[in-house]
C-alpha cells in the first residue's frame, strides 16, 4: 500500500508539535564471512567489512532526514554476535576485537554499534564463555561498542550458570567503568527471548538467519500517542482508547517504513523489519508513563498501572501489524527508567518501585531497563533480578531483559545523570535478603511446557 503525500504532511506535524522521531536506523552486517586462524587476519577482516559495508549509512540517513523533515535521532549497525564470528577466541582477543569494532563505529560516525553478544540459552561453547569474561574489560575500554547476553529462552528453559555469571559480570563491569558512574552497565543488557532482528540498543545484534546485509528501524512517539490519549474525552470506554491508540500507531508506523525503506533502496540494501516499540526519551511530553497517567492514574504505580501498560502494548501491536506486514523487534512499549521522564519524577517520589516494575514487565516489551541501584548490591542479587526476567519470559513466551546498573558508591536516594538520551537515574532500592544459595544451584532450569509447543 503506498504512502500519500497527506500521512507525510502529517508525519511532519507530528515531527514538529509531538516530538515524533525515527528512533533508530540500524544496519545489520553479517560478520560470518570474516572467520580467520589468526586474530589479526581476523580483525582486519571485520573492519575492512564493516567500513565497506556501511560507508555511506550515516550520510544516507542524513540525506533523508533533510528530505523529509523527520528526524533520525540514531544511526547504528549491528553485527552477528561476536562469538559467533570470533568463536575459539581468548578473552583478552575479544577485547581487541571490540576496539577494532569501536574504532570502525567512530570513523563512520555511528552512535553504537551493537553485537558484542552471545546465545548461552542452552549453555556455553569455549569462545562464548571468552567473550563474556572480556564484557567488562571491552566495554571501559570502548564508546560505542554494545553488549548483549541471550541466557534463557521457552525452548530451552534458563541457563542458570550464565545467570550467575552475568550478576558477576555486571558487578565487574559497574566497577571498569566506576570514574563514569558504572556507564559500562549502560551498554550491556540481559535478555531472555532475545529477537534477532531488534534495531535498539543495547540488545541489536544481526541474527544468524538474516540476510548478508539489512535495514531495521525503530520508531519513537510517545509523545504522538500522549497526545491521543490527553486528548480523548474523560468518559471514554477502554474499547474506544484502544482503538485511537491503534489509530495513532498505526500512523507512525507506516512513516516508520516509509523511511527505514528509503534509507535501505539509497543503499541498495534489503529492509527488514519495522520495530514499532514507544522509545521514551527524558524530555518532557515524550514519555511512556505520562501516556499511563493520561489514561486516569494519580502516578505510574497506583493500582491498575500494569493493566494500563497492557492496553497500551497491545493496542500499539494491534496498530502496527495493521500498518506493515513487516513488524519485528521488540515492538510495545519501553519502560526505562532513566530515560522517561515521568518514570523518572515517579522513582523519586517512591510511587514506582523495582517490584511494581517487574510486574509492568509482564505486559510490556522488554523488561527491567536502565535501572540504577545501589553499588554494594550483590552480583547473587543482580542474578535473582535476571533470574526473575527470564522466568516470566519463558513463561509467557516474551522476550524480558535486565539492564540494571549498580553505580559505585551510590546508595539509595542518590541521583546518576548520564545525560543525553540516557538520562537521569535515581539510585532505587532493591531486595537485600540472601538468594545465593538458590543462585548458585547452576545448572539448567527446565524450559516450561508451554515451550513445547510443537
């Protein structure tokens, strides 16, 4: 179905009055061709890849942006998970192999490049398990490099040894990289369900089963979809919200395609998928809890706040799946903490709190999300909050994810800004009761039944 000129005219009002963007217009490449003996051969080969590959992206982005008057806030590429390309590499290898993939981001003027990544769901090869070790070294070592773990899935149930592992490694991380407030943490996320063509960061990576090459994008508006809801009458039954919700998304997912298409045919690139997710941002109106307080809540938290963040995804889904036959990623709505501002104002007041946003997690698209918390927190604990994620993931054949960040030297009541679109995190409170015995039980949490579902 073809796009008229009267839904780009109204894409560009969006743009102007609603703080409509293009979120992010990432490239995928394909690192399994740039297999080498050596670490050398191996390194030139991904650079010389990436470089060729992705020479003109940034600039084509550009080019559409001033064509059309929509903002791309984002250009990125991701890669095929690095242990895959890399896999039988030592761990002090793989942090050379990040630099590499940092300095190819930095000469292409990227904002990040993901795929540092590994598929552990089901246990680890020698190389996956290097790469993860070097996590913490490679992400205080780079700017744009971005890390991403897969350690449970409804098919194979949860690796509980890569569970454990990573509360390790997210504590050594927050401790690399403590002179800048744990940012490492930033860049490095925990998934469950992990989708292998999502756009966003710090998750994107190039799945096996994609093409040698691909344009996925991720779209933003929650200030589009905002301004539906405050706009609707008071009276309005949940059936009708909906359905201007899906009106709404509707719409910005079809401008969504519309550009991430144009981008790739400039590229004589195949595109892939539309991630139709509400990206929040700090700037005020731009925000995913202000859409839920909207809809009649005192604050995100009060009673009814994850039935509200339900109405929400789904209404969106519904919304883009009507507008491209092409919708893949994540696609529902982000709930980060740092980078909303009214997650924000309600951390401080104490009106949402970690519990409460692991039960928005069951409804939402991805999972616990740019959380500040405590420095001295356990690494057993960060491993019970992953373990939590991944055991609704599973359960509800979801993706989920933990992105939390245990900022030295903080404790609760403290505020860590990192600025731009990362935000603004006040240090929240979590659990300090003993899991580790539970979480060191390793070993292989059995996939639910509902994974078999063949």
């Amino acid at each position: 179905m073809p796009i008229a000129l009267e839904e780009i005219l109204e894409t560009i009002r969006m743009t102007e009055v609603e703080h409509f963007d293009i979120r992010t217009v990432t490239m995928g490449i394909n690192l399994k061709d740039c297999s080498s003996d050596s670490l050398a051969g191996l390194k030139k080969n991904i650079y010389d890849k990436i470089m060729r590959v992705a020479s003109e992206h940034v600039a084509t982005a550009r080019k559409v942006e001033s064509e059309f008057g929509i903002s791309i806030a984002n250009k990125r590429i991701s890669v095929t998970p690095v242990s895959i390309a890399a896999d039988g590499f030592y761990a002090e290898d793989y942090v050379e192999i990040a630099q590499v993939l940092d300095k190819a981001a930095d000469e292409l003027g990227v904002d990040y490049l993901g795929g540092f990544s590994a598929l552990v769901q089901k246990g680890f090869t020698m190389g996956e398990r290097n790469l993860i070790q070097a996590i913490p070294e490679a992400l205080s070592q780079t700017k744009h490099v971005c890390s991403s773990i897969n350690v449970a899935s409804s098919k194979a149930g949860i690796n509980m040894d890569a569970v454990r592992l990573m509360g390790e490694i997210v504590k050594q991380t927050a401790e690399k990289t403590a002179d800048r407030d744990a940012i490492g943490c930033a860049k490095l996320v925990v998934f469950a369900n992990v989708p292998e063509d999502n756009p966003f960061i710090a998750g994107a990576f190039h799945g096996v089963s994609e093409p040698d090459v691909v344009i996925n994008v991720g779209i933003s508006g929650p200030g589009v979809i905002l301004r539906a809801v405050r706009e609707a009458p008071q009276n309005m039954n949940f059936a009708e919200l909906s359905d201007r919700i899906r009106r709404m998304a509707f719409k910005i997912t079809r401008a969504g395609e519309f550009i991430g298409r144009t981008v790739a045919a400039l590229q004589n690139v195949p595109f892939g998928i539309v991630d139709i997710s509400l990206a929040p941002t700090p700037m005020p109106g731009d925000s995913v809890a202000d859409i839920l307080k909207a809809m009649g809540l005192e604050d995100v938290g009060a009673s009814g706040t994850t039935a509200a963040l339900a109405l929400l995804n789904d209404s969106v889904k519904r919304g883009g799946l009507m507008a491209s036959s092409h919708v893949g990623g994540m696609s529902g709505a982000f709930i980060p903490v740092s980078e909303d501002d009214g997650m924000i104002k309600a951390a401080q007041k104490g009106h949402i709190t970690i519990d409460k946003l692991e039960a928005m997690t069951s409804v939402c698209s991805v999972g616990l999300d740019m959380i500040a918390i405590p420095g001295d927190t356990p690494a057993s604990v960060i491993a019970g909050m992953i373990a939590d994620e991944c055991a609704i993931g599973i359960s509800n054949n979801k993706t989920t994810a933990v992105r939390v960040i245990p900022v030295p030297g903080k404790k609760v009541g403290d505020v860590v800004d990192y600025g731009g679109l990362l935000g603004l995190a006040p240090v929240m409170p979590v659990s300090s009761l003993n899991n580790a015995m539970f979480i060191n039980r390793g070993g292989r949490f059995p996939a639910p039944t509902r994974g078999v579902n063949n």
